[in-house]
C-alpha cells in the first residue's frame, strides 16, 4: 500500500465518525414528509427514521401508507413513524398534520421534506383551468403553505430546522425533446412552470430567513430522470423506453437529503443537481 492510500485508508474512519457525531444532533428531531408512500419520498423517510429521526409521513394514498408503516415495523426500527392520510392542498388536513406533531409528539418540526407532486402530460395550449389549478395547487401553493406552516413551527421552539424541495432539472432548463412526443403524449403542461417557481420560492423563503437571523436551511434537489411510480401513467411503449434509458434509483435522492444535513449547521447547500453519469438532458 503506498503512503498515500494508507492515508486515505485511515482517514475515511475518522470521515465516517465526524458525520456520524453531526447526524446525531438530529437523533429524535420531528420530520414531515410529503408524498412519502411510494418512489422518493419512501427512501426519504426510511433515510430519516435509519438516522434516528421521527418522521410523520404523508400522503393520500392510505394503502402504500400502510405498507410503509409495515415495512418499518419489519425492520424493527425504533423511531417513532406515523402514516397519515393528507391532502396537503387541503388547508385543514394540513394543520392536522403539524399540530400532531406538535401536540401528540409535542415537538417542533425540524424537518420538512415537500416531495408531492403532480404531473400532467400535455400541451399548456390545449390545456384547462382544471388541469393548472391542479398543478399550481400540489407543485407551488401546498409547497408554499408547508414551508409557510414549518418555519412557523421552528420559529415557536427556537430550533434548527431545515427545509427541503425535492425539484427536479426541469426547473432550470425545459427540455426541447421529451419522452412526452412519443405516443401522443405532447407536452409537460405546467410541470416546468412549477419548478421553475418552487425554485425561485425556496430561494425567497432563505433570503427571509436570513434577513431574520433564524437557523433554518433550505435546499433545492433537483433530480434527473429517477424511477418511480410517477411513470405507471405513461403507455407501456414509454416504459420500454424509460428502461433502456440512464435513470437514477430513488435511494440516490434519499442520499442527497442525508448528506445536506449532515453538513455542520452554519453550511448551507442552496441547489443540489443529481442525474444519472450518463442521462442526456437537452
């Protein structure tokens, strides 16, 4: 072994340990995630709990809830997970949520991981009212109420907290050729537009933060092409498409998020961009 790789060999313990000592400063800390049954935001929350962190777990799909819930009891894991049925376009199903956290755990909300989201494959042009409602409602407006809700719940304690949007590439640039083209499917519809706006609104809400001297990071994850259950609405032609196609596992985006926080609390990482070594994205 040269001198260099025995150096590299006895520092990676010593690594390992230092972000094992940061992510212990998260150990009991309260977490909500959204759109947390199935694809990204399953990896996400198991992440959480694996590091010793609480999560409320949420979405409207009260099936793979469960088969969450029964997961984690599989894995004999200790921390507390709570599924809960919520439409976080609803006002009140949303305060549910927080104040349970808040009253039944009588905790703060130290994290909050937005993650729902909503597609629509077709052309703004031959669009409708119904279908931007639909994707404003659950992409920006519910993003924003639960930032809005959790800072809120951060601030009341004094804690740390961190905020993350999982966003996707298509929030910095909109590709000028897509899967959409094939079989009919011929347009992202609003899709584009609400990343570009969850975005630009995370960076609103750091910049208030900051403005306010509050201890509460927020992050932009913006994945390429990831494997989820978002693609069960494409036509079987795109999913053989889709499989010969570089795609990220949604465990790479859970990694993401573990990372970022196991940075010391005075490091912010603004935008992390995470794809495939070989997608394409033009």
């Amino acid at each position: 072994m040269s001198s260099l790789e025995s150096c590299c060999a006895s520092a990676r313990p010593k690594c390992v340990k230092h972000i094992q000592l940061i992510m212990e400063r998260w150990a009991n800390k309260c977490a909500i995630v959204t759109g947390a049954a199935s694809g990204i935001g399953k990896k996400i929350t198991i992440a959480l709990l694996k590091n010793k962190i609480n999560v409320l777990a949420l979405d409207v799909n009260t099936e793979k809830l469960s088969l969450l819930n029964h997961e984690w009891m599989q894995l004999e894991g200790s921390n507390k997970l709570c599924a809960m049925r919520c439409n976080i376009s609803d006002e009140k199903d949303l305060e549910k949520a927080f104040s349970f956290v808040e009253t039944e755990w009588n905790s703060s909300v130290d994290i909050l991981v937005n993650n729902a989201g909503v597609l629509e494959l077709s052309r703004i042009i031959e669009s409708d009212r119904a279908a931007f409602e639909k994707l404003l409602n659950i992409n920006v407006l519910a993003t924003a109420m639960c930032i809005n809700r959790a800072v809120r719940s951060m601030r009341q304690r004094n804690v740390e907290g961190h905020i993350f949007n999982i966003n996707s590439v298509m929030g910095r640039k909109i590709p000028t050729v897509t899967l959409s083209e094939i079989d009919g499917y011929n347009g992202w519809n609003l899709y584009p537009v609400c990343k570009h706006a969850t975005i630009t609104l995370a960076q609103s809400v750091k910049q208030e933060l900051t403005n306010i001297k509050a201890p509460i990071r927020v992050t932009n994850i913006n994945p390429g092409l990831v494997e989820t259950d978002i693609f069960k609405q494409f036509t079987n032609h795109i999913m053989d498409v889709l499989k010969s196609m570089p795609i990220l596992k949604p465990e790479d985006i859970a990694n993401a998020v573990t990372y970022a926080l196991s940075l010391r609390p005075e490091v912010q990482i603004s935008e992390i961009t995470i794809q495939h070594r070989d997608e394409v994205y033009s």
